[in-house]
C-alpha cells in the first residue's frame, strides 16, 4: 500500500509543545471594567435669596432711576445763572408726559402682573387654579395691552412710521425668542419652557442623569434668555426711546447717551444674573455635572491605550476610559461619565460649574471693573448732570456686587473646607491604621517577649532537676 502522511484534523491538531491549539489564542481580551463610584455631595448652605416681588421693584426703581437720568441728560438746565428763565434741573415742559408714562409702565408689568393676579386670587379664591391662572392672565394682558396702545396711539399722533417702528421694536425681538408665549414677558424665574423645576436626583441610572441634564440645559437657557431680554428692555426704553423721541433741534452728546445705555444694560444683567442663576441653582448644577462627566477627544488614529470599547447609553464610565464613538476616541475625564460624547453645551457647563463659584466669581469680576469705570468717570467728571448720573448708577451698582461676593465666597469656603476635610480624614484613618498595626506588632513582640522568658525559665528549671537527679544517681 502507498505511504500516506496521516493528517491531524483541525480541532484535534497540537501545537508545538503538544498542547491543543487555542482557537482564541491571539485576540486580545478587553479586561472586566471596574463601576465608577458615585459622586459625593457636600451639605451645602442656602443663603438668603431676595423674593420675585422684590426683585421686580429694585429691577423697576433701577430702570426708572436710568431712564430719569437720560432724561437729565437731554433736559438738563443752567438754573444757576442769573438770567436764568427756570429754578429747576431740568426743563420739564420739553418732557412728553404721555412718553414717560408709557415708560414707567413698560418697566412696571411685572409688578402689576403680580399684585393682579393676588387680587384676583383673593376675589375669585374658590376657581379653581387653572382656570383662575388662564382668567387673570387672558384679563391682565387685556387691560395691560389697552392702557399701552392709547398712549401709544397719543404719543404717535402726527409722527412718522418710523416711530412707530422704533417705539415697538423690542416686540420683534420677543418673538424670535420666546414665541407667542405670555408669562415670559411677566414673570421671572418661574418660568420654564419644559415644566419641571431645576432639581437634582442622585441617580446610578445613565439614562435619568443624561435626561435631568437635559432639563437642567433648557431651564439654564430660559433663564439666560430672560436675563438678555429684561436687560435689553430696559436699555432700549431707558436710554434709546427718549433720544428718539426729543425735539430735532435739541443739541446732545450721543456719546455719553450711548454710554449711559450701556450702564443700564449691564447693571440690569447683572441684576437679573445674580437673581434667576444664583448660588443654589449653581450648586444643582454642580452635582448634576458630576454625575454626567466629561469626554475629551483624542486626536489621533489609534489611541495610545489598547484597550478601546465602543460607547454605550446604558452604562456609567468611570475616569481615564477610552471609547469609540462616531468614528472617534474620547476619553473619560470626569470620576462618571454618562453624557454623550461630542455634546459641546454639557462640556462647557462642565467646565463652568464644575466650581459653583465659578461662575458668580466671573460676574462679580465684571461687576467690580464695571464699578470701577464709574468711580473714575464720576470723580473725574467736570460737568454736573455727568457726575450726578454717573455717581447714581454707581451706587445702584453696589447691592448687586455685595450679592455676588457673598455668594461666591460662601460657596468658595464651603467646598473647599469640605474637600480638604475629606482628604484629612483619609489621612487620619490612614494613621490610625498604621497606628494600630503598630500597636498591634508591639503587643505581639511583648507576648512573644513573655512566652519567650516563660519558656527559658521553664528550661532552666528542667536543666536543674535534671542535674539534681544526675548528682543524686552519682551518689548512689
């Protein structure tokens, strides 16, 4: 019979040290990934906050106040000369009366939205809630809506269509941003466009945090969005309206119009920035980031790391990961990370509130250059009407600065007591163990120490009987 090489089947072929082949052999095997520990929250205290109402009377009184010195600036009089025709500071009689009541009331809707509906709560207290919230609002808009078109329709008599224009500009710009919604334009921070209120859950489940997050973003952007639009408000009434509705002949400075525009706009922003995001809203959104995490992209091809996973929704990634994700690598850089990679409006909250203070810190900044140009410009003012307004925006400046120094201080030393006192604690365990064990090897070197002597001197005492009964036997 011819010679034939007997062939070994594939699962029955050996290898070189007569081992059977591993199938498997070669593909490398991504390790078991360790659950990231969830974040710990401090307690954190709750300063005292000012109230919607009150809020809306400062934010008023200050507009007012800035409208009045633009004002002042146009209609300013030379009452000390002594030819002079008036006895007064300003020449009232070229003020439009019907202009600056319609003024006045623009930067009252708050507040007569919310006496309104108090009223109308007290008269009507057995409607239900949302019926009577759908009447007060259908009948204080009604009311509100009648009152500005007359004296709009007054102050626009005899005047062109551009007028019309400039006095109702601020309308095309409400829609764009809050569409035909109504409580936007008279109510604060209780307003949200989803419904549901900044709160945080400490939740292990993925899929919640990335949706509170969700709803923390909207309700941040609502607030932001009130925030420019109450600050825009009050600068174009402020100082824009009544430079366009003055006598064509009146001589004036722009520059310093504008410039008094630009001090209303900023302090308003600051004002409602210190009031709708303040240090209890910055710290939600500080525990909320930290459960959400951050991813960075690696720029490169391959990583560097071997082990790479593909990103999935449903599990929390602990720090230093590697994963795929559309085609690219990010690492994880928060201790979780459950957002999604790539979401640029949640990393830059990241990196904003990962500090509660963070944020206030930087407003306070703003604020205090803010404060600053003033002193300057109102000590180093040569004319009256410049340094009286000047010095009024000024002060009207300092109880928004104290808020946001308070706040950031506050929420500066709490969190870093409380890490530094979580690391001594660390460390103070960390000696109490070494402590113990100490303790512990020089109680068991002295037991040892004890047992040892015990022993020898119970060898001792054998070693002498043995050579009492040795002599004794010897004598025999």
């Amino acid at each position: 019979m011819p010679s034939t090489t007997r062939r070994l089947s594939r699962t029955t072929r050996t290898g070189p040290y007569n081992e059977p082949v591993n199938p498997t052999r070669g593909i490398p095997l991504v390790p078991p990934m360790e659950p990231p520990s969830l974040p710990k929250h401090f307690p954190f205290p709750s300063p005292p906050t000012d109230s919607d109402f009150f809020f809306d009377f400062v934010m008023a009184l200050f507009a007012i106040t800035g409208a009045g010195l633009q004002f002042l600036y146009l209609y300013r009089s030379v009452w000390w000369l002594p030819n002079s025709y008036t006895s007064t500071a300003m020449n009232f009689y070229l003020i439009d009366p019907n202009l600056a009541v319609l003024i006045v009331i623009i930067f009252l809707r708050r507040l007569y939205y919310q006496i309104g509906c108090k009223l109308i709560s007290k008269v009507y207290s057995t409607v239900p809630d949302e019926d009577l919230n759908c009447f007060s609002k259908v009948t204080l808009l009604i009311f509100y809506v009648s009152i500005v078109g007359i004296l709009s329709t007054i102050i626009l008599g005899n005047r062109s269509k551009m007028d019309i224009v400039y006095l109702f500009y601020p309308i095309t710009l409400y829609i764009p941003i809050f569409g035909l919604k109504i409580r936007p334009f008279f109510e604060v921070s209780s307003w949200c466009s989803n419904g549901i209120p900044p709160i945080h859950a400490c939740s292990p489940n993925p899929v919640d945090v990335r949706r509170e997050c969700e709803h923390l973003k909207a309700n941040i952007f609502d607030r932001l969005r009130q925030i420019f639009f109450t600050a825009t408000i009050n600068a174009y009434y402020g100082s824009f309206i009544p430079c366009c509705f003055a006598q064509p002949e009146l001589v004036y400075d722009r520059w310093w119009n504008i410039e008094h525009g630009a001090f209303i706009f900023l302090g308003s922003l600051t004002y409602s920035f210190a009031h709708m995001i303040p240090l209890k809203y910055c710290d939600i959104f500080h525990r909320a980031i930290l459960h959400s995490g951050l991813w960075e992209r690696i720029h490169t091809d391959r990583p560097m790391t071997l082990v790479v996973r593909d990103w999935r929704d449903d599990l929390l990634w602990p720090g230093g990961v590697v994963v795929r994700y559309n085609k690219m690598y990010w690492r994880a850089m928060g201790d979780c990370n459950c957002i999604v990679p790539g979401d640029k409006i949640l990393s830059c909250a990241y990196n904003l509130f990962i500090l509660p203070s963070y944020p206030l810190m930087l407003v306070a900044g703003f604020q205090l250059v803010l404060i600053l140009y003033q002193l300057y410009n109102s000590i180093y003012g040569i004319y009256w009407y410049r340094v009286t307004a000047v010095s009024i925006m000024c002060f009207s400046n300092y109880y928004t600065f104290f808020k946001l120094v308070r706040d950031s201080s506050l929420s500066y030393m709490s969190y870093k007591p409380s890490e530094e006192s979580d690391e001594d604690k660390e460390h103070r365990c960390d000696s109490q163990n070494v402590a113990g064990s100490c303790s512990r090897t020089i109680k068991i070197g002295k037991n040892v120490k004890v047992k040892t002597e015990e022993l020898s001197n119970v060898i001792l005492q054998e070693k002498t009987v043995s050579d009492d009964e040795k002599d004794f036997s010897d004598e025999r």
